[in-house]
C-alpha cells in the first residue's frame, strides 16, 4: 500500500479483509464496500480472497480493476449481497446500521453522522448498539488491530425470523 495514500491507518484495510475471510471464509460471496472510497478494501477482498467485492460510493475514482458503483448506498438494496461492510462510512453510517437488519454488516464506524447530538467513539457505538438491540440485531463488539480510536466496530447477523409455535401457528 506504499504508493496509495490513506487517511488513518492504511492497515485497516487488511485487517478487515483478514477478518472477513477469518469469520465468514465461504459463506458470503458477494461484498458491499459501502463508502469505500478509492476501493483499498473491495481489491484486498477480489484479489486475496477472491470475493465478488463492490464498492459503493457517490466519489467515482476507485483504484484501477476495482468494480463501483457512483452512488449512495440504498439499505434496500442490501439483499443483493451477502455482507455489507461500512469501514468508516461518513455519511452512509446510518445506511450500513439499517442494511444489518437485512444482512450480515460489519461497520466500524469514524465520524457521527448517526445524530444531531455530539457523540464521541463510546457514546457513538452505544447508539448503534441500541438501534440493533431495538430492532433484534444480533450483534458483538470487536476491537479491530488496527491504529484506534477508530477501530472498534460492530459485527452483527440480522434478526431471524421468529420460529412457528408448537400449534403450528405462526407467532405473532
């Protein structure tokens, strides 16, 4: 990554892509880098890890052979892929946190662009935790090892569909 410029630390984006394959290896195919901006991320996942990664991102200059797509991300959209990564997200962070009650996400959040309210690292996490717990988000807190602070990330499964009960009837 020498002759790339980043903002924070440029092994985060290794990091994650280890821990991807590490955590979910074959059972996810298909990869949204939401707000992935020149696609460091998206290309360490197409090339070391051969997942059909994809970043999306109104800024249209990505890193040559790296699929994009100049646009915001649409949480409606988040069934098309299997997991939905938002590694410091900026203005998608709200869309990443609504894609996980559809699809496995990993956000690892950098700047609030979740409320009007001054939120530091801590208090920022805890309301996306709050918003998975009110909306059946199974999810855990990671310390990635990457240069923090803005390493602590979310790693969530959305909620499942709850299971018919002994009647055979649905639950309400």
């Amino acid at each position: 990554m020498g002759r790339h410029r980043f903002h924070g630390d440029p092994e985060r984006f290794q990091v994650i892509a280890d821990f991807v394959a590490e955590r979910y290896w074959r059972e996810v195919r298909y990869v949204a880098d939401v707000a992935g901006g020149q696609g460091m991320l998206a290309r360490i996942l197409a090339k070391q890890y051969r997942y059909e990664a994809e970043v999306i991102d109104p800024r249209a200059w990505v890193l040559r052979g790296v699929k994009h797509q100049a646009s915001a991300f649409d949480p409606a959209f988040a069934t098309y892929y299997d997991l939905i990564i938002g590694l410091h997200p900026d203005g998608a962070l709200r869309e990443v946190a609504q894609a996980a009650l559809l699809r496995p996400a990993i956000v690892v959040p950098c700047c609030n662009f979740w409320s009007e309210a001054k939120l530091g690292q801590a208090e920022l996490i805890d309301q996306i935790e709050q918003y998975y717990a009110l909306h059946g988000v199974q999810y855990e807190r990671v310390e990635f090892p990457f240069k923090g602070p803005k390493n602590i990330g979310l790693v969530s499964a959305p909620p499942q569909p709850r299971a018919a009960g002994r009647t055979g009837e649905a639950n309400p």
